[in-house]
C-alpha cells in the first residue's frame, strides 16, 4: 500500500484496512487533510468512528471534504488564500465545523 503523507497522524489511529481504502477516490488532499486533522484533535473519537463501520467513517469524511472543498475552491475563497487568508477562516466565515 502506498502511504499517502497527508496520513500522518492518521496512521497512527486507524487500521490499515481503513486507510488503504481512503486512499482511493472519490477521497482527496482534501479528505486526507481533515483525516488527519481529525486525528490529531481527536483521535479516540475518530477511532470511535472508525468502529461503528467502515461505512459511517467513510461517509461523514466523504461529507466533510465536500463541504471543504466547496467552499475552500470559490473563486472568492481562492482569492483569499492567495492575499494570506488560511483555509480555516474560509471554513469559519461558512460556519462549517471543522471538529468531530
């Protein structure tokens, strides 16, 4: 299996049953990026996740990252993360929730 670097802490939470299959689309830098940020924030509720079934892990970061992703590629968002705004303010402004 080919690790994706963006895993970083994710690796050390999930399976790698679990990562070989986020790892494949329809999940992107996007995704991984949450994943991992979910997993450093809060890696026994990501684990919790993770146990109810690959299928409830799969879905809520397949939400999560298009809900990101949506509102991180406008052309308003772009233009603000190249004048120095991070994503996490984008996200803020949408009052998308970022945490478990």
């Amino acid at each position: 299996m080919t690790t994706n670097n963006h895993l970083q802490y994710a690796k050390t939470v999930l399976t790698a049953e679990t990562l070989k299959l986020i790892n494949k689309p329809p999940y992107n830098h996007y995704g991984w990026k949450i994943l991992d940020r979910w997993a450093y924030n809060s890696p026994r509720e990501l684990k919790e996740l993770e146990t109810q079934g690959e299928l409830v892990l799969l879905s809520r970061l397949l939400e999560q990252q298009q809900l990101e992703q949506d509102a991180l590629t406008t052309t308003q968002a772009l233009e603000a993360l190249a004048t120095g705004t991070v994503p996490h303010e984008i996200l803020a402004e949408n009052e998308i929730a970022t945490e478990l």
